[in-house]
C-alpha cells in the first residue's frame, strides 16, 4: 500500500510539471529563444558615414560584434567656410573604420511582443572605438589645418529598426573620448545610419 502511493505521488508530480511546461505562453518561449542574426552585411549611408560597408557578426545570443569601413564627411558654405577653407560651397571625405561591440537588451522583450526583430532589430548598448586620420581626405578646399590621426572611444546608445525586408534604420548617441596627438577631448557622437541589407542568415 505504501508503495503504490508513493508511486501515485511520483506520477501525480510529473504530470503536474509537465502541465507547467506545456502552460508556458509561447510568447515567453519566443522571446527565450530570440537571438541576433549570425550574419548581417549592408552599405549604409548619412551620418557621419555618407557611405559605408558594414559586417554584424553574431558572438552570443545578445551580442554582435559590428564593424563598418566607410568615408566620413563634412560639408558646408558662407563667408566663414570661404575664409577658413578657401571654398565655398566645400566638401571633405575622410576613410574611417569602426568597431563596436553591441549587446540588444530588449531583443527577447520585442519577441515576446510580437514585435519584429529581423536583422537585429532592438534597443542595444555598445563600446565603440573609430580610427581616421584628418590628413587623409578627397576634398576641394584650398586651405586645411594641419591634420593627425584621430581615435574616438565612445559608449553607445543606440535602437536599430528594419522595415521591407531590407532596409534597415539605425540611430545611436554616442558620448566619449576624442584622442589625438594634441591630447584628450570630450566628445558627443551621434550616429545616423540608413542601410540597405545585401546579406543575412
């Protein structure tokens, strides 16, 4: 008698755990299992890429590695930009590379809701750090000081969105370090980044 109650006891607890995990709302489940993409390459363009070519390399379920090789680019015009430039309208294109460690924090949230997270499409924190050299540039200016190279340290806050499959908006504030040979400044970077996604897996 013992025995068969202490085995109806054993099943009565196994079939209580086990309507537990057949309850469990597929919405928690999705949003357990939701992970960013392995691989992710676009050409971007805007600010302060006016073009780029990037690569999102998956390194955990929340996690990418994102690097972009692009030109920066400044433009303006008036009498100030005459004077100090030499031209007006004047344009300078400078070749930057970017790497930037990114964790999507609310990835498994927007799962959960039903909302889409296609090519990594979440809220994200990062470390970003941007090489370039001010005396490297295609420009028409006449006149322009002389330039070093430049190292930017940046934390990164940042919300990424795809729409049509492909295109892919991606906005961030960046606050930081600038580093050159002249020393250290304080930096606030925005970025501003339309993308057109060539590949994705």
């Amino acid at each position: 008698m013992m025995k068969t109650s202490a085995l109806l006891f054993v099943i009565a607890c196994f079939s209580v755990v086990n309507l537990k995990a057949q309850d469990k709302p597929v919405a928690l489940i999705k949003g357990e299992s939701a992970s960013v993409e392995q691989n992710i390459v676009k050409v971007e363009a805007l600010f302060p890429s006016l073009l780029a070519l990037s690569y999102e390399k998956k390194m955990a379920q929340s996690i990418s590695l994102y690097t972009t090789l692009g030109a920066m680019s400044y433009y303006g015009g008036g009498t100030i930009a005459r004077d100090i430039y030499g031209a007006s309208p004047y344009y300078i294109f400078m070749p930057q590379i970017t790497v930037q460690s990114r964790f999507y924090h609310n990835l498994g949230k927007r799962a959960a809701s039903h909302k889409n997270t296609n090519n990594n499409a979440a809220n994200y924190v990062g470390l970003t750090s941007r090489f370039y050299h001010e005396g490297l540039y295609l420009t028409n200016a006449e006149r322009l000081p002389n330039g070093s190279a430049v190292l930017d340290l940046m934390i990164s806050y940042g919300m990424q969105r795809s729409f049509f499959k492909r295109i892919n908006f991606d906005v961030a504030f960046q606050p930081g370090l600038r580093i050159t040979n002249r020393g250290a400044e304080l930096l606030v970077g925005i970025n501003l980044q339309l993308g057109f996604i060539v590949f994705s897996n």
